[in-house]
C-alpha cells in the first residue's frame, strides 16, 4: 500500500494541472466568426509585457491571459482596434505594440541595433589601422615544400 501512495499522488497531481490547464485556455464567447478573426488579428499585433518576444495571442503568461480578455470586453464595448491600442499603450507604452511608431522618444529602439553595428565597425576599423601603424602586423610566406597535408 505505500509503494502505490507516491505513485497516486503523482497521478493526482498530473490530473490536477491538466485540468488547470484546460480552464486556462476557454474559448471566448463571440458574436460571429468576423469578430474572432479581428480579435486574433488584433491580439496578433500586441506584444505580451511580460514575455520576451511573443505576441499577446501565442503567450500563455497570466497577464497575457489577463489582457486578452480585457481586448475582448473592450471589443464587446464597441471599441476600435486603434482605441483599444490606445488603451493599452497608455498602460503599458509604446512596448506593447509589436511595431511601435517612429517617434522621437522610439528612436533608439528604432536605430539603437544600427548604432551597435556602426559602433563596433568603427571599433574594428580603428583596431587594424592602429596594428597596421605599428607594424605588428606580419603577414609569413608559405613554405613550397609541398607537405601541406
């Protein structure tokens, strides 16, 4: 009897997550097959506040799932998908929108990865002149012996 006690409690224990997980994922209640599709749309183009990378539609992160439903009552609110970016931008900034606007405070997220680039290209380009000024730079003849391998 105590060797199946560890096993039924680890049985348990996986029934108990799937069911969690299976209440975590309930369809929302849609008027028609058009206000899902502009819902997957929209969901498509936010970006979850806690996730690196992923869109408020493939997250599984508690806030992801938290503003879903708020993107959903505030569609069932007749709000546009502007308003409800609006929203949720005025929550979370421009970080939440997958493709932020080109403005003067979105600058460096814009052209901060060009700057990295341009920067160490400057860096490399400074290094070999200054090797190449000091003649530390030796380039050897290869031998023609012909034992390469």
């Amino acid at each position: 009897m105590m060797r199946l006690l560890p096993r039924f409690v680890l049985l348990a224990m996986l029934a108990l997550a799937g069911v969690a997980h299976a209440q975590a994922i309930e369809p929302m209640p849609f008027a028609n097959h058009a206000q899902e599709l502009r819902f997957q749309h929209l969901t498509a183009q936010l970006r979850c506040p806690m996730c690196q990378n992923e869109t408020l539609a493939d997250s599984n992160a508690p806030i992801a799932h938290d503003l879903r439903g708020v993107v959903f009552k505030l569609m069932q609110q007749g709000k546009s998908d502007e308003q409800i970016k609006q929203y949720l931008v005025a929550r979370y900034s421009d970080y939440v929108l997958y493709d932020p606007p080109l403005q003067p405070d979105t600058w460096l997220l814009w052209f901060g990865p060009l700057l990295i680039l341009l920067g160490g290209a400057v860096v490399v380009v400074v290094t070999i002149r200054k090797r190449h000024r000091s003649g530390s730079v030796t380039i050897e003849a290869p031998t023609g012996n012909g034992d390469d391998w």
